[in-house]
C-alpha cells in the first residue's frame, strides 16, 4: 500500500483525520516520525518482538517440551493473525523449532506437511478449475437468474443461491470471483435507467460503494462463505478439521465421511442461507419496513425490470450450446461426488470396503477420498475438451489439426492458479496437532488440565463459548490459520469436560469459516471490497446480523441437530480414558 495515499486518503466515514505530511521543507515532527516508521514497519517490528515476548512461556528453565510446543504455537498464531510474514512461510516454523527441541525429528515432522488430507485438497481445487476453466459456472449462474426472476427480492435471491450452490463444490473464492462481473453488468443496467446509484461520492471526492452495490456483493461473499460448508471439499477448513481429527484419533470410527457431514451441513447451510438473505433484506431493501427509505428505494420499474432481463439474455446467448467440455466436466465432476459418497458411507457397502476386503487390508480406513480424487483428476487430464481428436480418423492430411488438443483440465493453467502454498499452512496445522500429542509433548494434556475449571458449565453453554470465541477471531486472521490453532486445543477441551472431541471440533471448525464483518478473514471479502470499492465500515453493518445469525444456528445445530446425525455423540465416560492415551 502506498504510504502517502494512506495519509491523505481516508476512507469514507472515518472521523479522525489522519496526519498529513507536510509538503514544504520543514523538520517533521517526532510524532509524525514515530507515525510513518509504525506504518512502514509494523510487520517488522511484530517479527522481532514477537518471539521475545513470548519468552515467558519457557519459564522456569530449562523449559519442558510442552512449553516449547506451546511457545509454538502461539508464535505461530501471532504471525497467522498479524500476517507479518506470508502464511506459509509461519507454517514451515515447526520443521525449525520440533527437532531442535526435541519433541519431534525433521522425519516426523515433514511427514505432516503431505497426507490424505492434503492430497484431497489438491484434488478439490483441481476439480473446482476444471469447471471454471470450462465456463460451465457463469452458465449455471445465469440460468439460474433467468429461471428466478429480475426483481430486487429474486435477483438477490438467485445471486445468493447460486453462489451458495457453487461454492459447495468449488473455492469460495473462485464462486465470489464468478459473480463479480454478473454484479456489475446487472447493477449497470440499473443504473442506466436510472434506478439505482453504483457508486457515491465522499467529501474527498472518492467514489465508494453504495448501499445496493454492498447488499449485492457483499451477499456474493458471504453465501460463498456459507456454501463452502455444504459439503466436505467446499472449503479448505473443513478438510483442516476433519484432518485433525482423524491426526489424533487415528483409531476412531470416520465419523466425518462424506455422506454424514453432508447430511449434518447441507440443512444447516440452507437455513443459514435464508438467514442471511432475509437480513440482507430487511437492513437494505426494507423487508418488513415498507414505509422506510430503502423500501422505496427498492422498487423498480418495469422498465428497469425489462433491461435487466435484456442483458442476462444476451450473455447467456454469447454462450451458445452446452460445449463437450462442459458435458464431460458435468460427468466427471458428478463422477467424483458420486465415489466420495459411495466410498464408505457407512449406511451401505461401499466400494471403498470392498477393496479393503478383497485384498484383506486390516488397516482401517485403508482407502480414503484422495484415491477417488487423484483418479477424476488423471481422467480430466488425459480426456481431450473438444472433439478434434477424432477428426484424425476421417480428415485428409492436410486438414488434420495442427497442435495438440487441450485436455479437459490444462495443466499450465492450474499450474499458475493453484494454491499451493495452503498445502504448507494445512501441514503446519497437522504438525502442531502431533506435537501436542502425549507422545511427543503432551501440550494436550496440560491444556486440558487448565481448562477443566469450566466443568462447572453446562456443555451447551461451553459450545456456544467456543463459537462466540472463534467466530470473532476468525475476523482477524485466515479461516485455516484459526482452525489449525482453534480446534486442537477445542478437541482437548472436550475431554477434559467428559465429551466427544468430535462435537467441540465440529463447533470450532465450522465456526472458524465464518468471517463476515472484515475483509482480512476470507479472499471472498478483500476481493469484494476491492471490486466494489466497499468501506470496511459498510462490510461490518452488512455482516453483523449474519454473523449474529451465524453464532445462534451454529449452536443450534450442535445441540439438537448433531445427536440425530450421530446418536452415539456423547462420549462415554469409560472412554475417556482410551482417548487421553491416543
């Protein structure tokens, strides 16, 4: 960020003016100094500091492996929060600190960075670039529209849905993206009728989000964030608290296979779509205040109804017919969730089992998701996306083609979008986990030991704590980065106060995707914010009802939905021992 455009370009609505660097020769002043050395250098200071604030934590000396793990971990969640340096780069610090201190070997420790989970998170994005390499989501987002309507009501309804529905299966980032262009061509065409207002103008004279425009995009972002919890490869997170889950509890049942968490999130994900959508309303289209401003503001004429049914039509046109790319995407993307749900769904044989059984493989869970992943994957790269290839059977020579034909998913192309570096921010988190074990530091243990006060506390009030708490952190700092830190020391938690581990870590996994107030939390929300030139102040009015939202149906869920998904849900207390020997 340029630094003299920070000091002389406020933000609309801020109160404070900030100091303004003089623009004659003379001496700066010791605050003005101490003011641009903090913005230029913040990073940096929080970098050195940092590690030596935190020396405490090893006292008394020498310090015992816990407390090197724990000085871990915290040093680890400052440097997530703040972002001083990239994420990836804080996650590769236990490869440093874990064999220096002796609590795991440099083996050990790398071993976390690639497993199964991580795998499956390659596999997840690879799909969800296959679809969009293909085009096949801008065509579903627009039938969608074309199906639902034009009114305010049902365009925010179709753009919310539809975002939703996308992002369950590809990156809520790719589903915001998406949208962003549609957003813009629809709230255009209002525009030039003259209904609404893009943009407003500060006293500065910069142009900055309008009411409707946030309402839009800020609905965008959010159902993405809602959708990515529709299934398990919809988000990063939940494949970050099912890996450690199944990191500490190797031996459990695989309570968060793909057809239970299904059953468990997509009727969570859909009231807490309608919530969302029905604050929207309310706050700015008026819903249930038809004599308020925004009620008024809100209608349109059939005019503006006609023109915005216009442009939807004509770049649905510009798409033509469904492309075999598409089809054969539609097949294989279809073919991936039909083998993740048949894998081992527990409620028939699955294929899955069937392996295990004829081979004999003891080992449970011997195959997982990745498998099925890795397979749709090699399909995607070896099917050619158009049908050329099989002109080389009837063309003469001089017509056959004259470069080779792109597969369905084109490497060079993933290669340059992937997120490779969230592979290292994943096995960060999973090498912490380990460490905690009894095994290696027994920092579990110990935490356990300190949270078992809040045994007084009725479990129910204990899980809304856990929500509240990771909720308003995760508006700070990456979704995953919360999750990795939050969600052990959840799980220990759990068995400390006599319960399922599976319960608190569900609580704390969900709940660390939801970041609706600020735009540090989610790529969603810097990429509206960016697109849509939102103030951060808007984004908070827009996301504090469905943040509040989010808090109570979360908690709700986990207390009368969860059991019904799975009944054997609370631990017995002859178990508790086996878990804290684990």
């Amino acid at each position: 960020m340029d630094t003299e455009e920070t000091i002389s370009k406020p933000e609309p609505n801020n109160e404070e003016e900030p100091l303004e660097i003089p623009e004659d020769d003379s001496p700066l002043t010791i605050k003005l100094r101490l003011y641009l050395f903090l913005i230029m250098h913040w990073r940096d200071l929080v970098c050195l500091l940092a590690p030596l604030l935190l020396i405490p934590i090893l006292a008394p000396f020498p310090p015992e492996k816990y407390q090197w793990c724990a000085y871990t971990l915290v040093l680890m969640a400052t440097y997530w929060v703040t972002e001083c340096i990239p994420l990836p780069v804080t996650s590769f610090l236990p490869i440093l600190i874990f064999p220096i201190t002796g609590i795991m070997s440099t083996g050990e420790t790398c071993k976390c960075y690639i497993n199964d989970t991580i795998i499956m998170f390659l596999g997840s994005m690879g799909l969800a670039y296959a679809v969009e390499q293909s085009g096949l989501h801008k065509r579903l987002a627009l039938c969608a529209i074309r199906a639902i309507g034009y009114s305010h009501y049902r365009l925010l309804f179709a753009m919310s849905f539809t975002t939703m529905f996308v992002s369950m299966w590809i990156t809520n980032t790719a589903a915001t993206t998406m949208m962003v262009p549609i957003n813009f061509a629809l709230l255009k065409v209002f525009e030039d009728q003259n209904l609404l207002k893009i943009y407003e103008t500060s006293s500065t004279g910069e142009l900055y989000a309008s009411d409707v425009t946030v309402c839009y995009f800020c609905s965008t972002s959010f159902s993405a964030t809602i959708g990515g919890i529709g299934t398990l490869v919809g988000t990063a997170t939940n494949l970050v608290f099912k890996g450690l889950f199944q990191k500490a509890y190797p031996d459990a049942p695989e309570l968060l296979s793909f057809p239970k968490f299904s059953a468990f999130s997509v009727p969570y994900m859909l009231l807490m779509e309608i919530g969302m959508y029905f604050s929207m309303l309310v706050v700015y289209f008026g819903f249930l205040r038809p004599k308020s401003k925004a009620a008024q503001n809100s209608k349109l004429s059939e005019e503006g109804l006609r023109a915005a049914k216009i442009t939807v039509e004509e770049d649905f046109k510009k798409f033509g017919r469904i492309t075999y790319w598409e089809i054969m995407v539609i097949i294989l993307f279809t073919g991936a969730m039909v083998m993740f749900f048949c894998r081992s769904p527990q409620i028939f044989y699955g294929w899955g089992d069937m392996i295990a059984d004829r081979h004999g493989l003891k080992v449970k869970n011997a195959v997982l998701d990745s498998a099925a992943a890795v397979l749709i994957i090699f399909l995607m790269f070896v099917i050619p996306s158009n049908m050329d290839f099989f002109k080389n059977f009837t063309a003469k020579v001089e017509d056959l083609p004259k470069q080779p034909i792109p597969s369905i998913l084109q490497w060079f192309v993933l290669n340059d979008v992937m997120p490779y570096s969230f592979m290292f921010l994943l096995g960060g988190g999973f090498a912490l986990s380990q460490a905690a074990k009894e095994e290696y530091s027994d920092l579990n243990g110990k935490i356990g030991n300190m949270l078992k006060s809040l045994n007084t506390l009725p479990n129910y009030l204990v899980i809304l704590l856990i929500i509240i708490f990771t909720v308003s952190l995760t508006n700070f700092a990456s979704n995953v980065a919360i999750a990795n830190v939050i969600v052990p020391i959840a799980m220990q938690l759990a068995l400390g106060l006599g319960q399922h581990p599976l319960w608190y870590n569900i609580a704390a996994g969900f709940s660390a995707s939801y970041c609706f107030c600020l735009p540090v939390g989610t790529p969603g929300n810097l990429i509206i914010q960016g697109a849509a030139k939102i103030p951060t102040s808007k984004m908070v009015v827009a996301g504090a009802a469905t943040t509040v939202i989010t808090i109570f149906l979360t908690w709700l869920f986990m207390c009368f939905w969860a059991p019904v998904i799975w009944p054997d849900f609370t631990l017995p207390q002859a178990n508790v021992t086996y878990y804290n020997k684990i």
